[in-house]
C-alpha cells in the first residue's frame, strides 16, 4: 500500500497509486493545517484512496503535533465518520 507524502513545495499531501496522484492542498500556520482541497482522480475513485490520503494527513498532523482546521469538505466529513481524530480540531 503506497504511503501519504508531504509536498512542501507545493503545499499538498500527495498519495501515488497506479501512474496517478491524490492530493490534498494545505496550509501551515503556526501549528495549524488547513486542508483547504482534496483531488482523486477520476481513475482512482471508489477504491478508498481518498480516505487512504485523509487518514495519512490527519496521522501526519497527529505525529507533528499540529491542530487541523478542515476546510475541504471531504476531509471534514471524514473526521466527522472518525470521532478517533476529533482531539485534532484547531
């Protein structure tokens, strides 16, 4: 199973999977992630890739001690189904 990557350069949280990238657009301020937008591609949908991508996000914030504010509504609604993750809510 691929790994979640942090893209710095570009902002983004990036899952690679089958010659595609999922990726979920942030900003980091003070501790505090903002998952401003997530993009499956069309060809990776159904196959849980997105929730694969919010739940690495969220691990990384969890790891780096950061608050998360979640902007993008996929990544919100997925805290919402995962009361694990509700101690991260900036």
């Amino acid at each position: 199973m691929p790994e979640v990557i942090d893209n710095p350069s570009l902002h983004r949280f990036e899952l690679p999977v089958d010659g595609r990238v999922a990726f979920s657009e942030y900003v980091l301020t003070d501790g505090v992630l903002t998952v401003r937008h997530t993009e499956v591609p069309k060809e990776l949908e159904g196959r849980g890739v997105g929730s694969q991508l919010a739940r690495g996000v969220l691990d990384h914030a969890r790891a780096q001690g950061w608050k998360v504010i979640p902007r993008c509504p996929f990544v919100n609604a997925y805290m919402t189904r995962h009361p694990e993750y509700d101690d991260l809510r900036a």
